[in-house]
C-alpha cells in the first residue's frame, strides 16, 4: 500500500520554542479550512495529543521510534492519515534530539526521515535577529537527509524586528512561511510534569486552541504550508491494524472468535487519569473485549459485568483526595483484585492500587505507600518481565517511559513485574493473583500479544 497524504513535521532547535503552538495552530487552522487533518506527535508524550484532539476532531496518535520501533512509525502514521487530507506530526524536543546514548533513535529528524516528510523549523526569535541566520543554516545542513523546508519565526517583537529576521535569513536559502507575534493568550498553563492536560481544563483549553489557530492564521502562509506537504514523498508501508496484527502467525495465534458480548473490560478515564494510547483500547477491542470507560472520581461502581480493569497514567496526585473519598469505588477495584481478576496499572494506576498516596487511603491492592516528590524520574526504559503476569511472561522484553515526581515504598512486590536495565539496573513494580502494575509506561502495538493474553486471562478468571 501506498500512502501519499500530504504531511508537515513542526519541529525545532530546542524544547519551549514553541512546537505545540504552531502544530496546534496549524491543526486547528487547516480543519477550519474544511479539511480533515490527521494529528500525530513524536515522542511518549500523552499531553499535546490531548490539544490536538480538540484542534482536529480526531485521535491524537504518537509515533515513537524506540517504544514501537523505526518499522512501525510508518504504518502507525499511515493508519492514522487514512483517510484524511493533511497530516501534521509535531517533534520532540530539539530536531535531534532522541533517545539519551541512541544517536538518532526516537528523534524528530529520524521520525521525518523515515515518513518522507518536510519539516518546518520554529525557531524562537527573542533576544535574536542576524544569528537567526547562522542557527537555521546549522540546523539545515546538519544532516542532508532532513528536509527543512520552511521557517516559521516565533516570538517575533515587532515589524521591525521580523525585518531583520527575514533579512538575514535571505542567504539561508530557506523560506519563512511565518512570524508569530508574543501572544499570551496562547499560553497554555504547566505544572510538575508539564502542561495542564485538556481533560481538567476543557472551556479554557477550546479557547486556547482557537487562539493558537487565529495566530497561526494570521501570522503564517497556509497556502505555502499546504504546498509544502504535498511535496513529501509516497510512503510504501500497509497501514497498521489491530485485528490483523493479532490475526498474524507472528503474533502467536489468531483472536479466537469474539463472544456475542465479549469480557468487560473497564478502562480508567476523566480528569485524573488521562494517559493513554488510541492503539491500547483498539487492540483489547480486537482481542474480543467490551471496552467501557469509567471515571474514578464520579463514578461509585465499575461498569456492570466488569471482568478486567486497566488504569493508565495521569495524575493521581492532584486528585488525591477526590479519590480518597469515592470509598464505593475505591472497595470496588480492591475486591475485584481479590478474585483474582486481571487488573493492569501503569504509573497512575500503581498509585492508586497502593494503600495510601500522601496519607490518604487508596485502594490498598497493593502493600506499598506513594508520594510526591522533588525527583523526577523521566527517560526511556529498557525492559524484561520478572515474573508471569496477565499482560506477560517472564523474559518477555518491551522498552518502555517512565515519567514522574512521585515514589513507591516499597519499589517492588515479592514478584517485581519488570527488570530495567537504564539508567541502572534494578527492578520494580508488582505482580500478583491477577495484578500487573508498575511505573512503566508500555505501547502495546510493540507487542500486541499482551492485549490478547489479558482478554484471554479475563474470559478464564
């Protein structure tokens, strides 16, 4: 199969240059313009998707070379851009930047290296104007395969100081398809691990995206942009799918038949626990689950005729008390863990299975206590299963995220679910009865085995 969807990588020299603004806005501009935009991110961030949902209407998909892998970035993209008329794919942080020790592993320059795509540098011009010219050409020439075909100057002071900016990037040789003015009204609010997800500030979150896509609009050639993204190359990869994956001789055997109503399998959502990857609840899905949604601070109960639970990554932590007092629910999960019932918990979700998180009672699953802290743990993992799980056996090996400012006392049950080899070697999380859950924030279309041996574990528990 070949995909020719027209498509643009934003990327830049640093972190904070303004990435999210420009993708955001370049999302939510062209869909206003009536035309279906396919949203993708580089990188494990689970965030910015989250604004570009709501610029664009559609799935906000990651596209991460060391969790997934470099041959599956291709189909991943190609699976999301079915079907639409321009795709936009912001980096992660500097355009080189990658996995720490990988060379170009996971880095946006590779990831648009390998989508065939043109890449449009934001360069932060305060504090700037004729060095402009020498930081672009750097990033230009640096690698030959990277095409950079357009600038777009952010934080730009005035008409004055643009001038200069355009001026001496004439010998460049690379047009300026933009300049964004400061506009505060774009700012969207951090806090310890970055920006404020738009799950917890829906109102202020449309008004922002609109107004990074009035900005852009304003301040940006979309005409040039759209030209440019039909320059890129045709991709020839078959678009990657959650049923043919687990039907696949690879994938150990094929999905048995779905069951007229499939095991329930109940997925944590709302405002405190908002990570987690589209392909996650596809792949349950096709291994012939019933994915239902609930929301721990509200809901009292789990979806009727739950049969297994999985509790991604967010912020507990903020949340702490609300959950604390939803005692209904809290009792709920912890007698559901006790039958045994398979229950996978990635960082948020180990908080909330521990006894307590900053003194308040949690579920108590686990025999371990959480809080914050000043530390933060945040980088790639690599990544082999301990001990026989729901999601694993021992020895399977996944490469994995690990992102946060809190800790776990005790780091590791009496069967720990992962050994990790970076940034030394140890191990951490648990595993036990029908409970897998650790800090480790896994991508499951890397090995799609681990959603058919959890909905195989919830039809036999």
């Amino acid at each position: 199969m070949v995909t020719s969807v027209p498509r643009l990588v934003i990327a830049a020299p640093s972190s904070g240059s303004g990435k999210t603004t420009v993708a955001t806005g370049l999302m939510a501009a062209f869909a206003a313009r009536g035309l279906a935009v396919s949203p993708h991110k580089v990188g494990p961030d689970y965030i910015d998707p989250g604004y570009h949902a709501l610029a664009t209407r559609r799935v906000g998909r990651n596209l991460d070379a060391y969790m997934c892998g470099p041959e599956l970035i291709g189909p991943l993209f190609a699976q999301g851009a079915h079907g639409c008329d321009i795709a936009v794919v912001e980096g992660v942080m500097g355009m080189y930047d990658g996995a720490a020790g990988e060379g170009e592993l996971a880095s946006t320059a590779q990831v648009a290296k390998l989508l065939r795509a043109p890449v449009v540098l934001v360069v932060d011009a305060s504090s700037q104007s004729r060095s402009v010219a020498a930081l672009v050409h750097g990033f230009v020439s640096w690698d030959p395969e990277v095409r950079v075909g357009g600038v777009i100057l952010n934080k730009v002071a005035s008409d004055r100081h643009e001038g200069l900016l355009r001026e001496a990037l004439e010998s460049v040789g690379v047009p300026v398809l933009g300049a964004l003015r400061r506009a505060p009204q774009v700012d969207t609010p951090s806090r310890h691990l970055g920006l404020v997800p738009v799950a917890e500030r829906r109102a202020e979150a449309v008004d922002a995206v609109a107004a990074m896509a009035a900005q852009v609009s304003d301040g940006c050639d979309l005409g040039a942009l759209v030209a440019l993204a039909r320059s890129a190359g045709a991709l020839s990869c078959a678009a990657w799918d959650a049923a043919e994956v687990l039907a696949s001789p690879t994938h150990d055997h094929p999905t048995r038949s779905a069951e007229k109503r499939g095991p329930v399998v109940a997925v944590a959502g709302g405002e405190a626990f908002t990570f987690s990857y589209a392909e996650h609840t596809e792949l349950l899905t096709a291994a012939g689950a019933e994915v239902v949604t609930f929301d721990p601070l509200r809901d009292e109960q789990l979806p009727d005729g739950t049969r297994g639970l999985v509790i991604g990554g967010g912020f507990p932590e903020v949340y702490a008390e609300q959950l604390s007092a939803n005692e209904p629910l809290r009792k709920t999960v912890a007698a559901l863990a006790e039958t045994g019932a398979p229950v996978a918990a990635e960082c948020a979700g180990l908080l909330y299975l521990c006894r307590e998180l900053d003194g308040r009672p949690m579920c108590g699953v686990l025999d371990a206590t959480a809080r914050m802290s000043e530390r933060l743990s945040l980088g790639y993992r690599d990544a082999v299963a301990v001990s026989d799980s729901v999601l694993a056996v021992a020895g399977t090996r996944m490469r994995g995220h690990e992102f946060h400012r809190t800790v776990v006392e005790p780091g590791s049950g009496a069967a720990p679910a992962w050994g990790v080899r970076s940034p030394h070697r140890r191990v951490e999380g648990f595993v036990q009865q029908g409970v897998h859950a650790s800090y480790l924030h896994t991508h499951w279309a890397s090995e799609p085995g681990v959603a058919r041996r959890f909905v195989e574990r919830c039809r036999t528990s």
